[in-house]
C-alpha cells in the first residue's frame, strides 16, 4: 500500500508537470502573439505620426491633408484589427473575456469611437506548482486612447485643423510610450517563462 500510495503521488505529479508544460507552451504563444500585434501597432503609430508632422506645415494643401486622412482611416482599420488579435481562438487584449473581440468600431467607414468589449482582469497560466503568469494585456488601456488620438487626428485632417494637427502629435508620442511599455513587459514575461521551461 505505501508504495502503491508512492506510485499514485509520483503519476499525479507528472502530469501536472506535464500539465505546465503545455500551459508554459500556451503562455509563450500568447506573449509571441502580444508582442508582434504590439510591435505592427507601434510601427503604425511612428507612420502616424510622421504623416502628421508632414501635414502639420501651413502650405500644405487641403486636398493633401484630405489624402493623408484616408491613410489614417486605413491605420485605425488595422489597429482594430491588430486590438483584436487571437491565439487559438481566444482574444488575446479582452482580459478574462477571451471569448469576446475587445474592440468594435463604430462605422468602418467614417469611424467615430471604438468600444472595448473586454474586461480589466488579466488572463492567467498556471506555470508552477502554486505560480501563475499574467499572459494577456490590458486591451482598454493600451488601445482606447489610441484609438480617440486616431480618430481626432483624421478628423483634424480632414478638417483641415492644424492645431489639431499638432494636438496629435503630441498623443501618438504618449501612446508610442504606453505600447512601449507594455512590449517592455512582455519581453520580461517571456524570460520568466523561459526560466520554467
């Protein structure tokens, strides 16, 4: 009996070693996912950015300015996409509400505001005996103030709003920072889950 008892406790331990090893697996996959979707957006924002600054001189056009909204309509069109990015169909920036898309526009075509669906309680993989590891990111705050900078600089744009223009500049640089971060905190993420591994 006590060995039998030995036996049982040996296999209940293999599998949840083995158990981890799928979640650590699992939570190398989400952080991988995170940090590409992360890194397009970053990208999308210097574009941005460097767009506005263009625009932002005095003898540019109207009509240039109206050409370089529709190029940030297609930005925030990617974005949404980017916000909504799955791993093996679980929305990776909903929090715990992984079965729910975190952001919807509001009109693909002229886009107003964007609704974050998710929720701020972050998803978590067991990787250790009595350890966890936070996996997803906070959708709301890495997107929602994107999202206003976006849209307020298109509809500067196409107002043809200088000041408004400039205004954007200014909140894309915030907002270039906040994904920094949150990149920054996936990367660390990453290392930990290498260390288990």
């Amino acid at each position: 009996p006590v060995a039998v008892t030995r036996v049982l406790n040996l296999k209940s331990n293999l599998s949840e070693l083995d158990q981890i090893s799928k979640n650590l697996t699992t939570a190398q996959t989400w952080l991988d996912a995170g940090e590409t979707a992360l890194g397009s957006v970053q990208d999308m924002v210097t574009e941005s950015k460097t767009l506005a600054i263009a625009m932002r001189n005095d003898t540019v056009s109207a009509e240039d300015r109206q050409v370089s909204a529709e190029q940030i309509r297609g930005y925030i069109l990617e974005i949404e996409s980017l916000a909504n990015t799955r791993v093996q169909g679980q929305y990776i920036f909903s929090g715990t509400k992984t079965d729910t898309a975190s952001f919807q526009l509001d009109d693909q075509e002229n886009p107003t505001t964007a609704t974050y669906s998710g929720n701020s309680t972050t998803f978590e993989i067991k990787t250790g005996y009595n350890t966890t590891i936070e996996v997803s990111q906070n959708g709301d705050s890495l997107f929602s103030d994107l999202f206003s900078s976006m849209i307020d600089l298109l509809n500067a744009l196409e107002n043809d709003d200088g000041t408004g223009i400039e205004t954007g500049i200014a909140d894309l640089d915030t907002n270039f920072e906040t994904i920094n971060t949150a990149i920054a905190d996936i990367g660390a993420k990453g290392v930990r889950v290498e260390t288990k591994e």
